[in-house]
C-alpha cells in the first residue's frame, strides 16, 4: 500500500469501506462529524509528513513555502519565514500551532487504525 499511488488505491477500495446499497443505509466506517475540516485535517498531514525536519519553527518554514509555491500557502503559518526575529511572538504562536497540530495527527492516525475515520 505504502508504494502505491492514493488514486490508483482508492478506486480499487473505496467501495468496499464507504459506499452503501441504499441512500440512508450506514456506511461500514463512518464520519465521526457531519461538518469535517478539510484544511485542518490537510495541515496535520503535512506536519506529520515533515515532522523528520527538525523543531516546529523548521516545520512551518518548509510547510510554508511548498505550499505557497502550489497554492496559497497554509493561513496558520502565514508568518513562518526566515526573517522572522528569535523570541518574536509569532513565532512563538506558529510553534505551538504545529504542536497541535502534530498531536491531531498523531490522534487522527490512532482513530484509523481502530476503524473511526477521521
């Protein structure tokens, strides 16, 4: 699973975990919410996908400008930049953030492996 392409395995196995028969009838795994946060969800995978670069500050940096270069950049690390001064509060906000958003990830992952999505 790990060397292949999301695409390519969610066509072969979406239907198996999702799809239902009948409109109304409960999927096999479920959302544990009705209103889901995409952007949230997408962050804490990208920290988690980065979590080998070193402290939080390095994290966001390297989030930050990937994510500029294929979009908009990620609003929670909007002043994630190499200027910014040592000890400045922003930094100090953005850390924390890929903290949490470290620990949803980590919560997200333990909550699939037992079957409860996200």
């Amino acid at each position: 699973m790990l060397g292949s392409k999301f695409d390519e395995w969610w066509e072969k196995h979406w239907k198996d975990l999702f799809a239902v028969e009948n409109e109304g009838d409960k999927p096999k795994f479920s959302l544990t919410t009705t209103k889901p946060k995409v952007d949230g969800y997408r962050t804490a995978l990208l920290v988690y996908e980065n979590r080998e670069f070193g402290s939080n500050w390095e994290i966001a940096k390297r989030i930050q400008r990937i994510e500029e270069r294929r979009r908009y950049g990620v609003q929670s690390f909007f002043y994630a930049y190499d200027d910014v001064e040592e000890g400045k509060e922003d930094k100090m906000i953005i850390q924390s953030r890929v903290g949490r958003y470290k620990k949803l990830a980590n919560r997200i992952l333990d909550s699939v492996c037992e079957g409860r999505f996200p």
